[in-house]
C-alpha cells in the first residue's frame, strides 16, 4: 500500500493505495498520525477510490485514527467508498463515525466550515 498526502485549505487529504490489511494498516496509521499530531484541530479526507481491500486490522487503524481525532474535536470524511467497504462499515457498525461525501470539492467545503 502507497500513500499521497496533499493538503487544502487546511485539510490533509489523503490517498491510499491497494490493501489495507495486515500489517498494511500499521502503514496507513503511520501515515495518518503525523497529520493528527501537526495541527490543533486535525481535518482529515481520506480518499478510498484506489483502495481495493480493508480487513479489520485496517478498520482498527480508522478507528485508532478517528479517535486521536475526535480527542483533538477534530473531523474525518471520507469519499469514494467502494461498495466492498462501505458494506464492512456498515456491518461492523462503524458508518456513523465517518462523515461520508459525494466528491471532494463536497468534503472541502465541509470539512474547510
């Protein structure tokens, strides 16, 4: 798994690429706490478009993360969920925690608020 990380207008927008199973979830948390850690109040976009699998291993990265963020009254969306991980979400009732966009312009303006 690969990760681009841009920032706009104040939110680090992250990609990831591949798998995030395994000890490819440790990758993505090292990837995303320095985003956490950098700002007072972190926003952070995850973007699944290239993101094929998620296992729990990388569920629990999301919540580690989206709980370092929200301790920080921070925010988390995410866009491009595949149907494949939307349905994990969902059945391990995890969909409430992520505020979900239609696009990124969407979750820019939102998360920018």
């Amino acid at each position: 798994m690969t990760t681009k990380i841009r920032q706009q207008n104040g939110i680090s927008i992250l990609e990831p690429s591949g798998k995030i199973m395994g000890p490819t979830a440790s990758e993505l948390w090292d990837v995303i706490s320095p985003q956490i850690e950098s700002s007072d109040t972190p926003r952070i976009l995850i973007n699944f478009e290239n993101v094929n699998r998620v296992d729990s291993s990388g569920l629990g990265a999301l919540m580690i993360a989206r709980a370092a963020v929200a301790r920080k009254k921070g925010r988390v969306g995410v866009i491009n969920v595949s149907k494949h991980i939307s349905n994990l979400v969902v059945l391990s009732r995890l969909a409430s925690l992520f505020e979900r966009f239609d696009n990124e312009d969407a979750a820019v303006s939102a998360l920018s608020a």
